[in-house]
C-alpha cells in the first residue's frame, strides 16, 4: 500500500490484511493526515512500514510480523 504526495484531504486504511509481498508493506511519502489502524502485515522483505518526509501520521493497533 502506497499514500505518496496525499496532502488535500485526510486517508486511512483499516481492518485490512496485506500479505506475502516482495516490497515494502506500507510506505507514506510526504503525506499528512494519515491513519492506519487495525490491519495485519505479514511476510513483506525488507520493510513493513516505512515513512518519510510525512506529518500528522497515525499508527494504532496493527500487527506486523514476519518482515
């Protein structure tokens, strides 16, 4: 999942499952106003989060395992 450059209005992702990925499993790019809550991240090489660059970003209650 990629949020590059969204800055007009606010995003999220939830509840979601992103699996088996030979990328990263999110990355946030000179965002803002980003939630990303309630979701499973499982076997993605090298990383499962990334941000940079980003403001007002919001990472509650996921699991990640497995990077």
């Amino acid at each position: 999942m990629r949020f590059e450059n969204a800055v007009t209005k606010s995003s999220s992702l939830t509840n979601s499952a992103l699996h088996n990925g030979y990328s990263w499993g999110i990355t946030i790019t000179a965002s803002k106003n980003i939630l990303i809550k309630d979701n499973v991240l499982y076997n993605f090489r090298p990383i499962g989060i990334n941000i940079g660059g980003s403001s007002n970003i919001t990472i509650d209650g996921n699991a990640v395992g497995l990077i």
